[in-house]
C-alpha cells in the first residue's frame, strides 16, 4: 500500500518549470508539464554539480524521454527513472499524484 | 652539443618576417642564432592594406609581428639599422651603424622601393611616394594643404595610392602610361569595364599620358606636362609606377645582378653565394621579379626547408590575384592576355550591372588557360581551381562566366579537386592539409582557420575553404544539419523569422506550430531569447518561464553551490561615494562576499533564492536597476575617465558610455554583448577588444565591432572613423539588431563576424549602405525595444505572484541547507568538499 505524503498546492507548481519541496528531511525536484498534463518529481540533488539546483533546470525531452538539464552543467537526467542521460549517475525518483488540489508524493521504492 | 650557427636575415618586411615565423617553427631553429635588420623604424607590416592607414586603422594596427615575437624567440633584432654589405671574404655582415655579426648563412629579404620616373620636377616638394608608413605620414601631411592630387601609375598599386588620395579628400587623378589601366593584368575590355566603375567614383583617369615634366602651377602647386601637350594642374604628387627590386647590398657584395635589377637566385633561392639566400621583391627567379606576397612566402618556405636539410624548390608562382580596388572586385587569373598559341577567347559583358568577365581557354576547350573578372569576382575560387589543377572544362565553357538562368550550378565542387588543389595561396595550404585538419577534429570555420592557416592572408578563399569543410564533414558522415535541436527543423535565424512574420509570442505557440516534442533547453533558451529580443516582454511571465535559462530564471547568477550572484547596473562604471555605500551596506548586511567585476561593477555573491528580494529592495530603493548580467544580453560598457579629467582625453568617454548603456540595457541577444568607450586612442577601456568598442578621435569617434576578450580573444574591426555621436548610435543600432536577427545560437558577434560570408564588407554593406534595404526596420526594432525597456527587479517586485517564486522551498522557509559557507580573507567562499565533510551534519541526500 503506497504512503502518499501531501507536499504543496496544485497552484505551487509552475507550468514547464520545477519547483523544490522539502519532504521528510529530503529535498525534491517537481516538474509540471501543463500541455500534457502531467507532473513528474525527483531528488534536486545534482550528483554532478554537487548542489540542490535540479528543480530550478530547464525541462523538456531528449527523444521522447522526458528530461530537465541540470542548471550548473546541462546534463539531462531522465524525469521517469532518475538516470543521467550522459553519464552513470542517478537520483532518487517519486511517484507523484494530484489529489483534491494538493500534490502528493510517494517514497521511492 | 654544437655550437650554434648564426643566420642573418636582411630585411623585416612581409616575406622576411614570414620567413621568420616559419623558421621558428621548423626543426632548423634549433641550429641557429638568428639576428635580423630591420631598416624601418617599425618591425613588419601590412603593406598589401596599406591604404587602411587612411580610413583609420593606425601603424599599430597593421603590424603584423606579435609583440614579443623577437625576444620569445631570441631573435637580435637590429630596429633602424640598414645591413650596408656582406664581406664575404671575411663572412660578416656590415651594418650603416657599425655592427659586424659574423654569420654562416644569409637570407637577403630586402624588398622593393617605388620606381620613379626621373622626369624633370620629379622631386619637387610634395611629389612623394608610396610604399611605407613614413611615406603615408607624409601623405598626410601634405594632404592638409592639398585640394587635388595625382597619382602616377594605374596598376595595382596606383589604384591603392588613389584610393588612399580619395579617403584624404583630395580630388583624384590617375595618371597612366599605358592605354588601359592595371595593364598588366587586365585585357582592354576589363580596364574599360574597370574604368567606367571608377570613374563613377569620382575619380579622374588619364590613360595614354607620358608626363615629360613637372614644373610650378598657375591654380594649383605642381603642373604636370605630358607629351601630348595636355597638362593636369595637382598639389600633390604619387608616384606609383611600378617598383623596382632593392638589390643595392648584392651590388655592394658582388651578388649576380639580374641586367634589369634583381639578385639571381636559382630554384633554391640561391644567390651566386652557396651561403647567401634571397627571398622576395628583392629577387630575381628566371629573370622574374614577383611582386605579390604569396610568391615571397612561398621563397621564404623554400629556403627554411633548404636549412632543414629537406629537398624543397621553388619553381615560380601563380600570379593570379582577386582584390577590391577602390570598392571594385576585379580579379586576373593566368593567360589573361591569351598569349598562349591557339587560345580561344570568351567574353560576357552586362553594361547595366557593370559586369565583365572573359575566360581564355585551350585551343581543344579542354583547359581554362586564365581569366579577367571585373565588377564581380564571385567565380575566382572556381576558375581559379580549374586553371592549376588542369580540371577538365565542362563542354560549354562559357557557362562558367554566364549568369546561370536555372538552378543548375556551374560552379566547381569542392569534391572535384584533387587533394594536391592549392585552397590558400597566401600561406600554401592545400586541399589534402585541409582535409586532414578535418578529420583531425577541426571542424569549424573558425577552427579549421587557425589549425591550418588557410585564409587568413588576404581571405580571399573563405567561402571556398568553407565549402571543402561542408563537403568533407558530409564525407565523413556528419549531416550537415543546422537544426536548432531534434524539436524544431530549423535554425535560430528562421525560428527568428517565424517569430517575426507569424507574430509568434510564446514559445508554446511555436512548438505547436513549427515544432514537436517537449523542446529541450537548447531550443527553449534560444527562443526565449528570441521572443525576449523581438517582444520584450517580463522574461518571468508564466508563459515564459519554461525558456529562462539558469540565470534568467531567478534574475541573478547561479554559482557552483546553488548560490546567486547579484550585480546592479553602474553605469559606465561611474559610481558616486553614496551608491558604493549604499552596495556595501547591503554586502555587509547579508553576508556576501563582494568583487569588482571585468566589466567595472561589483558583484555580490552567496544569496539564496529567499534572499534575493529583499536585497534587491534595498538596491532600489538605493537607485540601483538590474545590471542584467544574468542574461544574455547587454552587460556593460566600460569607459575610461575621458577628457573630464585626463589630460590625454580627447572626448568625454564617461558620458558616451553612460548614454550607450542606458540605450541598450535590457536588451537581449544571442550571447552577452559588451561595449567600451576610450577617450583617446591610448585606448585605456580596451575597446577594441569589446563586441562594439568605440574610441574618441579628434574629428569624432571611430567604431569597431565584433571583438573579443575571453576565451578566443579577437581585436575587433574598425568598421567606420570620424563618426558623429548621432551617426555612430544609428550604425551600433543597426549592428546590434543585424546580430540579434542573424546571429546562430550563442554565438558571440566575434564568431558570428569570422562565420559571415563577406565579413567586414558585407556588414559594411548591410549597415552603412542598406543594401538589404532593412535598415529602417532594425532601427525600428531597436526604438522598439529601447521604450520597452523595464528593469526586471523593479517589476518582480512589485508583484506578490512573482515574487512568490523565490523560495528555495515551495513548502518551506528554510534555506538549503546544502550551502556551506567557510571564511576566507575576511570574506565568505563556498566550503570545498573536505570542509564539508567537517562542517554539515545535515547531508543532502545522495543515495535515498
């Protein structure tokens, strides 16, 4: 059974862009996609620039895989597994719902 | 180890500074000791653009020998010392001050002087010459009281020094000998054709006139009498006709002399001494002088190769040559004569264009043999291909100068040449050195440029040298694709057009419309910067959030820990005590570390995204505005105090820098733009090494465009002199909206010059002459942009719904704590990863 912590307000979120959340002690990127009307989290620890910036990284897709390219030095990290597109690196990745006008989060399993 | 021996080389002009430059790149430099003269005040420079001396680049400017090149070299460099003789007996050279360097091998690079006709009043005041920057200096001088001058000789050189007369304001006159103009490398046709053209110009030709004297004038200083019994009255007299080999030392020396001058070298560039070389105007090759610099060049290749050890010759030179005389392209390639038995003649002449082009060809049409092109020199490349490497003639070789009435292209592609086919005369590189640089890596223009040398003499094969690298990277597999990203099929430069003609205003319209996918950063950032440059809109509209780049995003920018930097506009650096004040109050009250900027501004660094507010409130309220150093877009223009108070100044460069900041601040473009502006050509705000850099002269200001500090630093381009402040707003104007339109993706105005087929001209072109008949529309643009201009903190400020985005958590106050300050020299820095280790309990998670 899924624990679903309740983060923030569908209005927090912006359109194509990321914000940051602080959920159990742990920093996380969301990212919401208005166009197709999806949101998407993980953790805003960039493993390569060593900082908490992922959330404040462009968003887009890199052949279809949805993606936000670090601020500090552009490498894409998928929004559906965490992984770097360039290199052996991964952060944490959440499942996210939006329920009765919050976002929700689920720890990653 | 052995004693080094010692090289004297007579002479520091083009070809002996070339000859130089190869040396010490060769493995022969480790041998020798090399000392050179140099009779000339000044080491080696540009003699081939010698006429630019008057339209504002100075002595300097046209220096060709980097500065330090003799002592990093170690090279003794006698400045101002003329090498009298070589006492071969006792093999020392013997210099007009005395020196005696005793040497194992000579390389004799003496050059030319001007040929003068030793008419009577030949050397009459104000009857000079044209060959030194002395000799320009009194140009100069003796223009200021001249209202007409003449030049005598209507070749090559003659056109240059009646050019230079033109840019002084003299009303000009060429007088020539032979009935045509440049008759050497023209056929009658092309000289008239050329002749029309400049006439046009304004200037007077006088053709089939032998001058018999010069004696006083009645209206003016000199009279020139000719043997026809006309006469041209003239203050001024240049006599360029011809130039005549300096071979005085091989004469002092008892070198062979040619019967006509010249010191007879063989295909070794030997002189009669097997220990004497001579490279250049100054030799005599084949009872040949050559009077071009790629043939010196290729002499000065061939005598280093001779000190190598290495079999090398030289076998004679290609004399085709393709200039712009007076603003007319008129190029000569071979047999332009058709001197050859046999030869078949094609010529196309357009009288409404001013068009002439005539190509001789093989008497079996199989060969191009030469060519004249004048008015439009588009085809030397192509032609000129055809002609060394003996390519053979499509069957109809007049479609090679027809204008082409389909798509069906006549030109040569680059494939058809074999690898031996010489791309760049001036430095000799060929087809198969440019390919190999290709694969080696180098696979951009600029790039490709600075590996192998190629077109960076005159540049006359730029577009060629571009063309081998377009087919090549499409050889080797790389599609030449110039999409922006996998999301749209196009360029910034038509995604910038679409923007414009379909009034596109978001980036999800243009997604939707010309685009797929999600678009990624590179197509997002790129149009953000195009919307922002053409509407102007607030970058942090919610419908332009997704395309603000890391800095734009938050208004500041993001250091290596997460951490903005904050850097308010001073405006041409002038700062009162109160605002330094002011800033440093706001410093000391948040805890950031502070540092004067390259662009003389001071940055505040290690804010986090909550703080950011509140510290640009107190800015404001200090009178401070956003110095957009987060965006790519103007930064700074720097300036020196100017003639306010230096006692140099010449024009008052802090208010020019002031009033130009405050015009094109906020504006945004494809990469950061800055400016300076020096107060005299001492040159203390480095303009000249600024995207637009502008110096004070004492009969206006001088503009250049399109230089660069930085990582690949590039001397920017005078591009106009003696410019009014309105003229020079109107043409920075125009420059700046010709970038923002054209330019690709980040790429700064010094890549986006060396990129630009036509280069200086063609810019020139577009913003002086309108040729693209758009400049009434840049300007609009820029007047647009300038009353849309708002500073982005004064309006994030006033709105609660934006300034709700500055927070580091959307659901929290806290502040990350991932950042770690320590203390250094006073003064916060982020904490390296060892401090780290020692200093936070609390880690951000790495593996959850």
């Amino acid at each position: 059974m899924t624990q679903w912590i309740d983060v923030c307000s569908f209005d927090d979120l912006e359109p194509n862009s990321g914000v940051c959340a602080l959920v159990n002690n742990q920093q996380v990127a969301i990212f919401y996609f208005p166009n197709e009307d999806k949101i998407f989290a993980i953790g805003n620890y960039d493993p390569i620039g060593k900082a908490n910036v992922l959330s404040r990284g462009m968003v887009g897709d890199i052949k279809g895989e949805p993606v936000v390219a670090s601020p500090l030095y552009k490498q894409h990290f998928s929004l559906r597994s965490g992984q770097c597109l360039e290199q052996d690196d991964q952060v944490p990745c959440y499942s996210v719902r939006l329920y009765d006008g919050r976002v929700q989060l689920a720890e990653p399993t | 180890m052995s004693v080094k021996k010692t090289l004297v080389v007579i002479g520091n002009g083009m070809v002996g500074q070339n000859f130089l430059e190869t040396l010490v790149t060769s493995s022969a430099y480790a041998d020798y000791q090399v000392v050179t003269f140099c009779e000339e005040p000044r080491v080696a420079y540009d003699r081939v653009h010698l006429s630019e001396f008057f339209s504002g680049k100075s002595a300097d400017d046209l220096s060709l020998v980097e500065s330090g090149f003799f002592d990093k070299n170690n090279i003794t460099l006698h400045l101002g010392d003329r090498a009298l003789r070589i006492d071969r007996d006792n093999k020392q050279v013997v210099s007009q001050k005395g020196e005696k360097i005793a040497y194992d091998k000579v390389v004799i690079a003496s050059g030319s002087y001007p040929f003068v006709p030793p008419m009577p009043g030949h050397d009459r005041e104000g009857c000079l010459v044209y060959r030194t920057i002395e000799d320009l200096e009194a140009i100069t001088k003796a223009a200021k009281n001249a209202k007409t001058g003449a030049v005598v000789g209507g070749g090559l050189l003659g056109l240059e020094a009646a050019k230079a007369l033109t840019d002084l304001g003299l009303d000009t006159h060429v007088v020539e000998f032979a009935p045509r103009l440049m008759a050497v490398q023209l056929d009658e046709g092309g000289a008239a054709m050329l002749r029309s053209k400049i006439e046009a110009l304004g200037v007077t030709i006088h053709t089939s006139k032998n001058t018999q004297k010069i004696v006083d004038g009645e209206h003016a200083r000199h009279k020139m009498c000719f043997a026809d019994g006309e006469e041209l009255e003239t203050d001024l007299i240049l006599f360029s006709a011809g130039i005549r080999p300096r071979d005085d030392i091989a004469q002092e020396s008892f070198l062979e002399i040619g019967q006509r001058g010249g010191i007879v070298i063989d295909n070794q560039c030997l002189t009669s001494d097997p220990d004497i070389y001579a490279i250049g105007e100054c030799a005599l090759w084949n009872n040949q002088i050559f009077g071009l610099v790629a043939p010196g060049y290729q002499m000065a290749r061939t005598v280093v190769a001779q000190l190598e050890e290495k079999e090398a010759a030289f076998l004679g030179a290609d004399m085709s040559t393709k200039l712009k005389l007076m603003g007319v392209d008129v190029a000569s390639i071979g047999d332009a004569h058709a001197k050859t038995q046999g030869a078949l003649i094609y010529t196309y002449q357009d009288g409404s264009s001013e068009i002439y082009k005539r190509i001789v060809v093989s008497a079996d049409k199989k060969n191009l043999l030469g060519a004249v092109l004048v008015g439009d020199s588009s085809g030397y490349g192509t032609l000129l291909q055809y002609c060394l490497n003996g390519i053979e003639l499509p069957e109809n070789p007049d479609a090679l100068i027809l204008p082409s009435r389909s798509d069906e292209s006549v030109g040569l592609g680059p494939d058809a040449l074999p690898a031996s086919a010489q791309i760049c005369s001036c430095h000799d590189v060929s087809k198969g050195q440019v390919c190999e640089a290709i694969t080696a890596g180098y696979q951009d223009i600029g790039a490709l440029k600075s590996e192998t040398k190629a077109a960076t003499g005159c540049g006359g094969c730029t577009a060629l040298l571009k063309s081998v690298l377009d087919c090549e990277l499409d050889k080797l597999g790389f599609e030449v694709n110039t999409d922006i990203c996998e999301h749209f099929p196009h360029t910034r430069q038509d995604l910038y057009n679409l923007v414009m003609v379909d009034e596109i205003k978001t980036f999800d319209e243009l997604l939707t419309s010309h685009g797929r996918g999600r678009g990624c950063e590179v197509c997002r950032q790129a149009v953000g910067s195009i919307l922002a440059s053409y509407w102007n809109e607030y970058v942090l509209e919610k419908q332009h959030l997704g395309v603000q780049d890391t800095n734009d995003v938050y208004l500041a920018n993001m250091q290596k820990d997460g951490t903005y930097s904050i850097v308010p506009r001073v405006t041409g650096g002038e700062i009162s005590p109160d605002m330094l004040i002011a800033l440093g109050e706001v410093g000391k009250k948040y805890g950031l570390y502070t540092k004067i900027t390259g662009g003389q501004r001071i940055d505040l660094f290690g804010a986090q995204i909550n703080q950011l507010p509140a510290i640009w409130d107190e800015l404001i309220v200090a009178g401070f505005e956003s110095g957009h150093a987060y965006g790519k877009s103007l930064r700074t223009v720097k300036s020196c105090v100017g003639s306010t108070w230096c006692r140099f100044g010449i024009d008052d460069s802090v208010s020019l820098a002031i009033e130009l900041e405050n015009r094109y601040k906020g504006l945004r473009a494809p990469h950061k733009i800055k400016m300076a502006v020096s107060g005299c050509t001492r040159e203390c705000a480095e303009a000249q090494g600024k995207d637009i850099g502008v110096i004070a002269t004492e009969h206006g200001w001088n503009l250049y465009v399109c230089g660069n500090g930085g990582m690949k630093p590039r001397h920017a381009d005078l591009f106009a002199t003696n410019l009014d402040k309105e003229t020079l707003i109107k043409y920075i104007d125009r420059v700046l909206i010709f970038y923002v339109r054209t330019a690709d993706r980040l790429q700064r105005t010094s890549v986006w010059m060396e990129n630009m087929e036509g280069g200086l001209d063609y810019l020139k072109s577009v913003v002086i002459d309108d040729r693209l008949n758009i400049c009434t529309q840049l300007e609009q643009q820029m007047d647009y942009v300038i009353e849309t201009y708002q500073c982005e903190w004064k309006t994030t400020l006033e709105s609660p719904e934006h300034l709700k985005r500055f927070r580091h958590f959307v659901n929290s106050d806290q502040l990350d704590e991932g950042v770690v300050f320590v203390e250094e020299r006073g003064q916060v820095r982020p904490a390296n990863e060892q401090e780290r280790e020692q200093l936070v309990t609390f880690r951000p998670m790495e593996d959850a």
